[in-house]
C-alpha cells in the first residue's frame, strides 16, 4: 500500500451514497441483484421482468441512457434523472441500467462503491459474496471469474446455456500481448482511453518496457509522495504481465491527482486535458535529471523525446512584406472541425457525411491550419520595418515532427461571452496512413517563395514525414454525460478498449467513430514494432498470444 501525502486529501466520496447506505443499508443492493443478467462476454446490466424496452417515466423516451431509481424502482432519462431527486427526497441514488454502475443525480456523477462491485460480482460466483463483505480478491478477478463461468469455460462447458461456438471464444481471448481492459475506478474512462493509446505507443512503450525507468534506482519516490513514472512503470508491468483480469490503476490515478491537484475529483474530465497533464508530469519530473548530460537544449525526457515537436509561426506585414518568425514546441496539434475537404481528396468517394450533407476531413483540417490567416484588425502587430503597427498575415507549419502524432480535434466549445458551451458532433475522416510532407515549413516555404535556391532551413521530419495511425480515442454523448472509448491497433487488427472490456472490431468500425485525439506514429517505427517482436517480456517459448484457460 502507497503512503498519502499529509498535505493531500483524496477527494471525498459521494455525500448522497454514504446517506442512502446509512439509511437503507444494503436493501435496494439486493433488489437490483435480482435484475442483473450478464452477456456471453460477461458485460452486466439490469432488466426489468416483463420489460421488453424500458422507458423514462417521465418522458417515455427510450434513447440514450437510462437510469434505475433505487428507492422507487422507476426508469428515467438523464434529463429527468437529475429532475428526479429535486421532486423526490432523498432519491439521489440510480444504476446506470446500460452498465450496471451507480450515478448520483445530485452530483451529477458516476459512483464507484465497492459493496454495489461486490454485489454485481456475487450474482454469478460460486457461493456468493454478501454485500459489504471483505475480501482479497481485485474487480479485476472477481469480473474475470465471472466472465469465465457464465462463458462456459471449465468442466461445466457442455452445460452452460451460454455456451458459445470456440472459434467465438478463440476470438474474445487470444488477443496479442499487452492488450488488458482497465477497471473504471468512477468517470475514469477519460483516463482509461488515453491509457490505452499510451500504452500501445511504440517508442513510448519500449522506453518502459526496456527498463528506461528503474523503480529500484528511483530516487523521486519519498514516503509521503509518488513518483508518476514508476506508477507509469507499474502499468506497463502489469499489461505485460501476461493477466488477462482486468487492472485497476488505482495508484496511478492517485499520484496524478497528486501532480494535478486542480484536477482531482471524482468527476469527469477531458481526455486532452488529461494527456497534456500526464506529458508536463513527466517533463517535470524526469526532464532536469535527463537534460543535465546533454547540452543542445532539447529535453531528454520520455515525454518529448517521443511527443516533442515544433510549430513554425510566420507574421507577415501587409504593407512592406517583412516577415517576423517564431518557433513554439508542441506535444500535440489542436485542429478545428469545420467542414473542409482537402484539394487533394476532391473526387474521392467519401461516402460519410454531416447531416447538413457537408464533409470533414483531418487533411482538409490540415490545410486549414496551415492556410495563411489574416489578422484583424484589433491584432494589428508591430513591424520592425515599418516601425508601426500594421495589418499582417499569419501562417503556420510544422519545423519538426515528432515520433508519435498526437491530434486534437475540437469538438468543445465555449463561449464565456454568452455563457453556453456545446460539443460539435460532426463526422470526421481521417486516414490511416498520413504523409505530412505538404505540412512541413519546407514545403509550406517553397510553395510562398518558389522554387528558388536558398537555405529553407529543413529538418529531418523531411525525410521522415510518413505516419501510421495505432490508437484513436473517441467520445460519445453530450457535453454533460459522455463516455470515452479507445481503438487501438495490433499487427493490423483494430482493438475497442471500453474500461475494462476489450473486444475486436473492424475498420469501419473505427472510420465510423466519433474520433477526439488520433495518435500516429513515423512509418519506420510502425513497421519495426509489428515486425520485431523482441521489446516483448516473454519468457524462451512463450507465445505471443495467451489464450485463457479452457479456449485454446
């Protein structure tokens, strides 16, 4: 067990559940453990006997989630779930009915409660659990278990009425090394996804799995605060380790929180948010060890060795021509979903379109980012050769790119002015393979000036300019109650991590997503990682594939 930090305080649990178990114990447990049924894969949720589809109670809408009321047994939409407590007293408390995971109406948020786990758990264990009983056993067992007997495997296969063909089996379980469902430990899907990119990042992954950091040689751990990196190292080990319950990343949680103080609450957060976070946590605490041995200026951390790139900005004068440039590193590229086709997909068949018919492309978002924009005129910048200030273009490129490229795409917006915020749902197409090149300032300098003989002061992203796509994470639902979902992708095969569930899907599968950040990373490094397999920790023999128990 990790040492707190006296001066942190672990955000405090969910005032309106402590009440309700106060007052009804574990009454309204048992009556939703009599609703619970569970899939062939072992996903629970709840249903109602005699409710083919059930409906809010209130609006008799049937779309999107639904929530179950624990002290009256009603269904209700979100919109009423949150209604529903200012109407009735006291009934704070629901099950997401899709999920079978606790929401609090009051706080408008998801719950995590170890005795509801427990319950869930126990409705298809042998023997059973009683509700607040203790026990050593992770969630990430006790859900395997039950995956496992509810599939049939084990010496009751034949008889199990969940019995289903092996080759579906052999599909659910044989997945490659280091592909491992990660428990939600309460609206930490935002954490989740972006672990699972992560993870999955080829030169990020080798450096931890290569032993780049060593927890024995650590000195930043101290007994009263963590060190992220060798949680970070935890992860890998456990991901690697060849179990396939699914893990719980409960002390990386809590050491971010303790790096991200502002950040730290039981609530939902932006998964952009949480990976720029992750990267400056990193940088802080690994960058002033690393740089000390190296005297170019560029950090030695893991962070930008394997992010770190460089913007190009070009302010140019419309009255004289005099160019002002600057350079700003950069982690990732925030892009604006707009509708934009770039000129060199016009003619393709992009089937996939808005509901306003419009299309949305990454290299359309691309050339808008890269399109030469003209300032207004409160942005008037002051020319060193005119000596005033005067209207001016600006352009951005890209100096340098990194191994792995991190998109941002826009789907927030805010207004603080007229105080409302919205999430854009527009479709966007992104393509797998990505060349960079027209991006670069090079090109972007050669198509402003021609093809005239001067120093354009190239990198080496020149010549490696050449992107695969491994991961994209997605986000589903409104601004106020969404859910985050990753994709990542394994020696060709396209992988859905949803928290704890790993399942495989196809390509369409993933054009088709409500894509939210998409990780690349340089060709080369793609095509090495899929085809040496050494940066793998197996053991002489051991196959790259653990099958379960009982499929194979």
């Amino acid at each position: 067990m990790f040492q707190r930090n006296p001066s942190y305080t672990n955000p405090e649990p969910c005032q309106h559940l402590a009440d309700y178990k106060l007052k009804h114990r574990f009454n309204g447990y048992k009556a939703i453990q009599k609703l619970l049924v569970t899939s062939p894969i072992g996903r629970t949720s709840v249903k109602k006997p005699n409710t083919r589809i059930p409906r809010c109670s209130y609006c008799n809408g049937c779309e999107g989630r639904l929530y179950l009321c624990l002290i009256c047994s009603s269904f209700s939409c979100l919109d009423h779930t949150l209604l529903h407590p200012q109407s009735e007293n006291d009934h704070a408390v629901f099950v997401d009915i899709e999920r079978a995971e606790l929401y609090c109406g009051l706080c408008r948020d998801q719950l995590y409660d170890p005795d509801f786990d427990q319950v869930v758990m126990s409705k298809h264990s042998m023997g059973g659990v009683s509700p607040g009983a203790t026990g050593n056993e992770s969630i990430g067992q006790r859900l395997i278990k039950r995956r496992r007997l509810v599939s049939g495997f084990g010496s009751d296969m034949q008889k199990s009425k969940y019995r289903v063909p092996t080759k579906d089996l052999r599909a659910k379980s044989c997945y490659p090394m280091g592909l491992r469902g990660l428990n939600n430990l309460g609206s930490t899907c935002f954490m989740n996804s972006v672990l699972q990119a992560l993870i999955h990042a080829p030169p990020f992954r080798d450096y931890f799995l290569s032993g780049g950091h060593r927890l024995e040689a650590c000195q930043k751990r101290t007994t009263d605060r963590m060190c992220l990196l060798c949680d970070i190292n935890s992860i890998f080990s456990a991901v690697y380790s060849g179990d396939r319950n699914p893990y719980s990343p409960a002390q990386f949680l809590y050491s971010w929180w303790q790096h991200s103080a502002n950040l730290a609450s039981y609530e939902q957060q932006d998964a952009h948010e949480f990976f720029i976070s992750m990267l400056d946590a990193i940088h802080e605490k690994e960058g002033k060890t690393m740089n000390g041995s190296r005297g170019n200026g560029e950090c030695q951390c893991i962070a930008h060795r394997v992010f770190y790139g460089l913007l190009r900005s070009d302010v140019t004068c419309m009255a004289c021509g005099f160019t002002s440039t600057t350079y700003d590193p950069c982690v990732d590229i925030s892009l604006n979903l707009d509708a934009n086709v770039s000129s060199t997909e016009k003619g393709k068949n992009l089937t996939k379109r808005n509901e306003d018919g419009s299309m949305s492309t990454l290299l359309g978002c691309l050339d808008l980012f890269t399109r030469p924009e003209k300032l207004g005129s409160d942005q008037k910048l002051y020319c060193q050769n005119c000596q005033e200030r005067q209207n001016s273009l600006k352009q951005m490129s890209i100096k340098k790119l990194p191994l792995v490229l991190s998109f941002h795409v826009k789907r927030f917006e805010h207004s603080y002015v007229k105080k409302w915020s919205r999430k854009i749902d527009r479709y966007l197409h992104f393509p797998f393979s990505l060349d960079m090149t027209p991006y670069l300032s090079s090109s972007i300098l050669r198509a402003r000036y021609g093809n005239r003989i001067f120093a354009f002061g190239g990198e080496e992203s020149d010549t490696f300019s050449e992107f695969e796509i491994f991961a994209v994470v997605t986000h589903s639902g409104t601004l106020e109650s969404g859910h985050y979902v990753s994709y990542v992708r394994l020696r060709k095969q396209w992988y859905r991590c949803d928290d704890a569930w790993i399942t495989e899907v196809d390509e369409a599968t993933v054009r088709a997503s409500q894509c939210y950040m998409i990780f690349y990373v340089q060709k080369t490094v793609f095509n090495k990682a899929n085809e040496d397999s050494s940066h793998l920790p197996n053991s002489p023999g051991r196959d790259l594939f653990l099958p379960i128990a009982g499929c194979c």
